[in-house]
C-alpha cells in the first residue's frame, strides 16, 4: 500500500470527488440559465416572436374585455335588484379584472415600444450595412458624450481661463451638432416618429448648443443652466452602454417603472422652474441666490429640506409665495418618489394578498362547480345509468341493444358521437350496428383488427387473458372537435364481443362520471349482447323448444 499522503487508497472517495464536480457543474449551468433569464429582455426576440406575442395578449385582452362586460352587467342587475352583498361582490370583481387588463395592457404596450425598437434596429443595421458599424457609431456617440460631461464638471468647478472656456464651447458645440445629427438619423429611420420623439426628446433638448444669443445679457443666465442640462446626456451614453452590459439596461428598466420615471421628472421640473422664478425675481437683491447655480441649490434645498436649510429668505410677496409653493408640492413630490421607490424595492404585501385571495376565489367556484356536478347532474347520470341497464337486460337482439346504447351515450350522458361495432371472430372485422350523434368522428363502419384506435384495442384484449384483464376505458384526443374519444370495450363470460366508441366534449371529458357511465353501459351491454347469442344458440340447438 502506498504512503504517499496526496494519495487517497480508498477509490469511494474518487468517485465522491466526481460528484462534487458534477455537481460544481450542475451549479454552473443553474447559475447561467438563471443569468440569461434575469438578463432577457423583450428586444432579444425578432419581429415575427414580438408580433406573435402582441396578437396573444390582445386576445386575452378581448376575453378579459368579456369578462369585464359580464361582470358589469352582473354589478347592474345587482344595484337594480337592490342586492347590496353581490352588488359589492361585483364591484370588486369588476376591480380585479380591470387590474388585470391594465397589466395586460403595460404588457401590450412593452411589446409595442419593443417592435418600434426592434424596427430601428434592424432598419439601422440596414442603413449601416453591419453591426460593426453600428457599434462603431455607439462608441463615437458615448466617448463624444464622455468628453462632452468630463468638459462641463471642468468649467464647473475649476478655474478656466477665457481662452480656454471658448475652447470648451467649441467643442461642446461640435459634440452638440454631432449629436443632434445622430438624433435626426435615428428620427428619421424611426417607424413611427412621434414615438421616437416622445421617447427620447430629452436627446435633443440636452443637445442644443448654449452658444450664441443664449450669451448675451440675461440671458446667459440660461445658457449656463443648460450647461447643467448636458448631464441628461448621460441617459443617451447609458443607451449606448447597454447594447454591452445587460445589467445596466435592467438598470434602466427598473428607472423606467412608471410611478417612478414620474416623479423624478416633477422633481426636475419643480426644481428647474423653482430656481428659474426666486433668480428672476430676486436675483438682484442676494448674491446667495445670483446665480444660476446658487438659485438651483437654493430650490433643492427648499424642496427636500421644507426651507430649513435656510440659505436666503425672500423679502419680496412673489418670492415668499414660490417658497411657499416649492415647499407644499416638494412634500407631496418627495412622498411620492419616497413610495415609488419603495415599491421598487419592497414587495407590495396588499397586492399579492389580494392576489392570493382572488385565486383562492377561483378554485373555491371550481370546487363549488364540482360540488354542483356530483349533487346535481351525478344523481340525475345515476337515474339515467339505472334506467338505460334495463332497457339494455329486457332487449331481444344484439341491434336493439346497440340502439338503446347509442341513443342513451348521446341524450343522457351529452356525447358528440356514440357507436357500437360487434366483432366477427371468423373474418376479423367489427361491424358497427349503430351510429349516433356526429358522423364526422365517428369509426369506420368495418374495421380490421390492428386497424386504427378501435383495432388496436381490439388487438390488445384478443391477446390479453380476459378473465383476469381489468376492463378498462381507453382514450385518445379528438381534434376536430377538441373533445376526447373514448373506446369501451364489451367483454362476457370471459369473450371479447366488440366495443363501445364514444366522444366526449373537452369540457366533460375530465369528470367521473362521463369517464365511468360508458364504461359501465358497455358492461350492461356486453351482458345483454351474450346472453341474447346463448339464448339464439340454445334455440337453433335443442328442437323440443324451437317446436
């Protein structure tokens, strides 16, 4: 035996080994079906898919729709019936499922944005000839986008010279021309163009160059707000960016919630408006808010903080009444971005509770429909087993028997098509004595051994020993008419006789009863079917009784 510690004698453990890393890897490919998952977004699919998929939702859209319809002309018969319980009940159905056609609708409309952009994707790739080139004009766009912040947090907060500054506007200015061709480009490739406008104006407001007429008196006032207004370029970059990194762009995407995009974009307009009114007014009477950049500091402040942070107070009526208002719609605008982001990042506990409750109702009314199916229609299938088997025992002839089942498959148990077909052992065929109901789907009116779903379950009871077989039904789907088509097989006195074939509708295919009562009816039959061939065999064999 070998010394050599690194040596392990015992191969139990090289095997443990071999499942350690099979499950290493096992743990790898979760984790890599569980990032591409995560990471998948909608603009991944094709035309074709996105197109699929927008038809799909607007057919449940339509069935919601239908439901939404019933359940408000069930709330209206409720009120006029003055029935306040149901009345309330319909109120709150009519409250979920118009939930959930706005959450169809969000869905429809994702799809919608994602085709636009699929569109302008595949047209850009058109016009670029390559993807390289379209990567190509990504990257110009993010490093000019790069070049053009990094310039403006210079002029921000280091001392420039003249000379310098002019050198920062024309490159600016360069970088805004750039990207406002970029912006025109992409207009005009767009399917819809006022969808790409609507979507991305922030692109072509952040790109007009502050030069100019913005320069000249107050107005550079402005002209040095908007250089504040480049940053907004950054979602342009961020655009770029996530074509590379699918973080990022679920980055994006959780910005994108609807309650949240909203408030950031109040918050920026009430601040913007905010610092624009207090300089204008009472610019001149402070140099704390002189400048554009002290009057935004000052109506941030003002609005996050409520106006303790009490960096000037207004002396004129119309500034105190803008601190007044920044104050109250501040609180209102903080609160709401506080919520939004709440509910980003915390579970909403009311909406999957009422979620959960709304499922339980649905599986306590299928339960109810159920109940209603054994207490109701099972005692009336009962009745009408008990009266079809005595009918079936007091028949004369193996045709009448076929006739009686037949027509009682069809009336009493609610088959599309009920068929009975009697075996010839001599030549090997069944021969069908009587048809019902649909003759689209029904057998054949001889059928082989072998030949088709009858014949093969002929084929498996010929060669199964049937006096211990358990007899039961056997099922197939039938298409044409999305029901499910059932052979029940005729077996006495230990004798294949021939079958029962039967389909039933999709929608009672799945019970116990209308999968059990042809069964049994087939038994009765089999009986009565038998005993009439003895009674006909002990006639032609014993002359006394036939005299």
């Amino acid at each position: 035996m070998s010394t050599d510690p690194a040596i392990d004698p015992n191969p139990a453990n090289y095997h443990d080994h071999d499942k350690v890393r099979e499950f290493a890897r096992h743990e790898a490919d979760v984790a890599t079906i569980r990032r591409q998952a995560a990471h998948w977004r909608l603009t991944d699919c094709d035309e074709p898919t996105l197109t699929q998929m927008r038809h799909a939702l607007l057919d449940e859209m339509a069935r919601v729709e239908k439901m939404l319809d019933a359940a408000n002309q069930a709330f209206l018969h409720f009120v006029q019936q003055g029935n306040p319980v149901e009345t309330e009940r319909s109120r709150q159905q009519i409250n979920r499922i118009s939930a959930e056609w706005k959450t169809l609708n969000a869905h429809l409309q994702e799809i919608d944005q994602a085709l636009l952009e699929r569109h302008l994707h595949s047209r850009l790739l058109s016009i670029l000839g390559s993807r390289r080139n379209l990567n190509l004009l990504e990257a110009v766009i993010f490093i000019a986008i790069l070049v053009a912040v990094a310039l403006t947090l210079i002029e921000i907060f280091v001392p420039i010279s003249a000379e310098t500054f002019n050198t920062f506007v024309l490159i600016d200015t360069l970088i805004c021309f750039l990207l406002l061709g970029d912006f025109f480009f992409r207009l005009w490739a767009a399917e819809d163009r006022r969808w790409y406008v609507s979507r991305y104006w922030i692109d072509f407001v952040s790109s007009i160059p502050a030069t100019g007429i913005l320069r000249l008196g107050r107005l550079a006032r402005i002209a040095r707000f908007a250089r504040i207004l480049r940053f907004a370029r950054l979602s342009r970059a961020a655009r770029s960016l996530s074509l590379y990194s699918r973080g990022l762009d679920q980055l994006m995407r959780t910005l994108e919630l609807k309650l949240v995009k909203r408030s950031v974009w109040a918050a920026i307009i009430l601040l913007t408006l905010g610092a624009i009114a207090i300089l204008l007014i009472e610019g001149n009477q402070s140099s704390s808010i002189g400048d554009i950049d002290q009057s935004l500091w000052w109506s941030f402040t003002t609005v996050i903080t409520g106006g303790y942070a009490d960096l000037y107070n207004p002396t004129t009526l119309e500034g105190r009444l803008i601190t007044v208002g920044l104050i109250l719609v501040g609180f209102v605008i903080t609160s709401i971005l506080i919520a939004s982001l709440t509910s980003v990042l915390v579970t909403d506990d009311a909406d999957r509770l009422e979620q959960h409750q709304f499922d339980m109702e649905v599986k306590l009314q299928a339960l109810e429909q159920r109940l209603d199916l054994i207490s109701g229609e099972t005692n009336q299938g009962l009745i009408a087993l008990e009266v079809a088997a005595q009918q079936l025992s007091n028949q004369d002839s193996a045709e009448n028997v076929a006739a009686i089942l037949t027509t009682s498959m069809i009336n009493d148990f609610e088959s599309l098509q009920a068929s009975l077909h009697l075996y010839d052992e001599t030549n090997g065929i069944h021969h069908r004595l009587a048809l019902r109901g649909l003759e689209s789907v029904a057998p054949p009116e001889n059928i082989a051994v072998g030949t088709g779903f009858i014949g093969r379950v002929a084929d498996d009871m010929l060669r199964a020993n049937l006096s211990i077989k358990d007899i039961e039904p056997v099922t197939e789907p039938c298409l044409p008419v999305r029901g499910t088509a059932m052979v029940c097989p005729l077996v006495a006195f230990g004798r294949y006789i021939g079958v029962l074939h039967t389909v039933l509708p999709s929608h009672l295919g799945r019970y116990y009863l209308y999968n059990r009562a042809p069964m049994t009816m087939a038994h009765h039959a089999a009986i009565a079917i038998a005993a009439h061939n003895l009674s006909s065999v002990a006639l032609h064999s014993d002359p006394a009784a036939n005299a």
